[in-house]
C-alpha cells in the first residue's frame, strides 16, 4: 500500500473520530430542578444531600432553589427553573392549601414534575400524566414514636393520673410536618385508649440554644406535669437535653424524651442514656422513590408513587 493511500485512510479514520467525539460532546445531560420548601434544618439535610447525590448519580444536572417558606417566591422559582430550561422538576410544596396554584404554574411549564407532598390526595393530577405525587409519609414518624413510647412503663404515663402530658419542640408555628407528626402521635395513643394532652408547644426555629432555653422555662413552669417532651429534630433534642440536665431531671425515670432524625451527636445521646429514643426516618427509601419516578418520567417508562417507608425508633437497645 503506497504512503499517498495510507494518508487518504488515516484522514478519514480521523474525521469519523472527530465527528464521534463531537455527538458524544452534543449530548444533552437531562437537567433536574429541585425545589425546596424551606431554609435546610440539620433533619433535612441528609436527606437534601442524599437526594442530590442520587440525582448526579444518575447524569442528571441539577438545579437547587430554595422558597424560604414563602408560596409566591417557590412559583416563580418554577417558572425560572421550567423556563432555563429542565427537563424535569421536583418539588416540595410550600403551602399544601395552595395545591391549585402550584397546579396552575405546573401546567404552564409542561415538563416532567415529581411533587414531594404529604397530602397526595389535594392534587388533582388524573388528567395530568407528567406529574407524580410521592407521599412523603411524615406523619409516619408521629406513629412510630408512639408505638415505642407504648411499650414503656405505664405507657409514658409516669404520674398515673391516666394521661400522657407532653411538651412539644418544633421549628417553626404552622410547620406542616409537625402538625403531621404531632396528629399521629396523639392518634396512636388514643385508638389504645389513652387520654393525651399537649401542655406546650415551643417554636424553636430549629435552634439547639433556643430549644434549651424554651425547654427550661416549660420544665420550670410544668416541673414534673411533663412527662414526654418530642422534640422535632435532632438539634432540638440536643438543647433540651442540656436543659432537662439543668434542672435536675432524669430521662427515663421521671420523664421521657425524643427525637427526630437519629444523627451522629443524637445517637451519643442514646447511649449515653440522655434521650428515651430518636426516629430514624427512611431517607435511602424516600430517596429512592423520587429517583425512580423522575427516571421513568424522563425514559417514557410507567411511573408509579407507590412507596412504602420503614420509619423505626432506634433506642439504647437497638442502637448501633
């Protein structure tokens, strides 16, 4: 073979590679937007990164918003993300009452959307085959505290006088989750035919030094009337330990404590005997059925939002 013919094949083996390497360049990453509902407490933040983590797992771009708790402020952050454009958006509503309006700017957008929500059952999505509602099973965790709190001595009621009194510690007032946790808890224990009663409810903005210092005052002006204290993440619980330690009282004697998510430093509690038990809320399954619904949305497979979560209460017993 003569030099002139070997030049002509090694040209043309060099434009076919270069022309593969430029339509592997063209091919277009599947964009995701995510949008939050609220500022990331330390409870939602392994499930934030989970979720993200999975998402670049797969290819996909993503695009993080966050709408503060504010409705009008989330609906125009969809309308940015739809308009960038993604492929597909995932969103945790921020007002469950405005299902409708939410609805409305999902419609305009036309795009592949996976709605994180607690009440699946207040968007209208028959007629809409590109949106996905997950249940995001929260109240799930008001159960499973309940459930735990049951098996105890005189099933939390340390006084005997025939009621479960408690104080509860959230983040914000009106915070949907909470409301969830707080309705499933009582629910639980009333279907076994105990009385319940909510002596407080402190809004701690998901602050370690705000919960100590509300717990103290509860814990002063209630003393021994509080008999379970819940509290609403782990940064919560790790301030009214410090509080209950304050005053004097002992976890497991004289009162009960939880929490919510079963983190590193909530878990030293538990050993530690500080703390009656903590939800360990599913986050890998939750994480898993957002991702398979925006697969299948995204490759024209059958989606379903069929998802059973296993939200367990880990204790001194069973912590590992």
């Amino acid at each position: 073979m003569n030099k002139k013919l070997w030049l002509v094949i090694a040209a043309g083996l060099i434009t076919v590679l270069a022309v593969l390497i430029l339509s592997q360049g063209n091919q277009k990453t599947a964009t995701v937007g995510v949008c939050y509902r609220e500022d990331a407490d330390p409870t939602s933040t392994a499930y934030r990164t989970a979720l993200e983590q999975a998402l670049s797992h797969q290819g996909y771009q993503v695009i993080t918003t966050d709408a503060d708790s504010d409705q009008s402020r989330q609906l125009q952050q969809l309308r940015e993300l739809a308009g960038r454009p993604c492929d597909a958006l995932i969103v945790e509503p921020v007002m469950l009452s405005a299902a409708e309006e939410l609805l409305q700017v999902l419609d305009e957008a036309a795009i592949p959307t996976v709605v994180i929500t607690n009440l699946a059952e207040q968007f209208s999505i028959d007629e809409r085959s590109f949106i996905t509602c997950i249940d995001a099973c929260t109240g799930l965790a008001g159960s499973a505290l309940a459930s735990h709190l049951l098996k105890l001595p005189q099933q939390g009621d340390i006084n005997g006088d025939g009621t479960v009194s408690y104080a509860l510690l959230q983040g914000p007032e009106d915070h949907p989750d909470s409301t969830l946790v707080t309705q499933s808890f009582e629910t639980a224990l009333t279907e076994q035919q105990l009385a319940v009663h909510c002596l407080s409810v402190g809004y701690t903005d998901w602050s370690a030094q705000n919960a100590q210092d509300i717990c103290a005052q509860l814990l002063s002006a209630y003393g021994k009337d509080i008999e379970v204290i819940l509290c609403y993440n782990d940064n919560t619980a790790l301030g009214a330990v410090q509080a209950i330690s304050d005053a004097g009282r002992a976890v497991g004697q004289d009162l009960y404590v939880y929490a919510l998510d079963a983190q590193k430093q909530v878990r030293q509690l538990l050993k530690d005997g500080q703390l009656t038990g903590a939800v360990d809320t599913d986050v890998k399954g939750r994480v898993q059925a957002v991702i398979d619904a925006v697969n299948g949305h995204l490759n024209g497979q059958p989606v379903t939002a069929a998802y059973q979560p296993t939200d367990t209460v880990i204790s001194a017993e069973n912590n590992s």
